[in-house]
C-alpha cells in the first residue's frame, strides 16, 4: 500500500535527503552525458563555497520532478 506523498508549501525548504536524491540524479545525467547536468554540477561546484543556499534553490525544479 503506498500513501500520496504530501505536497510542499510555499515556504518549506527540501530536505537533506532530497537534496542528496537530486543531486544523485544530476550527477546520473551528467553521466550519461547530459551536458545541461554537466553544466550545472561545473557551476555549482565553482560557487559552492560562496552560496551554500544557491543548492536548494537551483535544485528545487529538479525534486518536484522527482516527486511526480
């Protein structure tokens, strides 16, 4: 038996285990050789220490799509 998964509101942040799943997914597509994932893990790297917020929201589009 599986229950719906709730949906998110406006203001709630991902969680760290979303955030991990999404990451594992663009990591997955870059390499398979997306090169839109491959972009988006270069450029996150480069300013990852400036913006550690920048990950939750560039990687939100990427969790809704993998709660559908």
């Amino acid at each position: 038996m599986t229950h719906p998964i709730p949906t998110r509101g406006r203001q709630r942040r991902p969680t760290k285990a979303e955030i991990n799943k999404a990451m594992d997914f663009v990591r997955s597509q870059a390499d398979l050789g997306n090169l839109d994932a491959a972009a988006l893990l270069i450029g996150l790297d480069a300013s990852r220490k400036a913006h550690e917020d920048l990950l939750e929201k560039v990687l939100a589009p990427v969790i809704k799509g993998l709660d559908k």
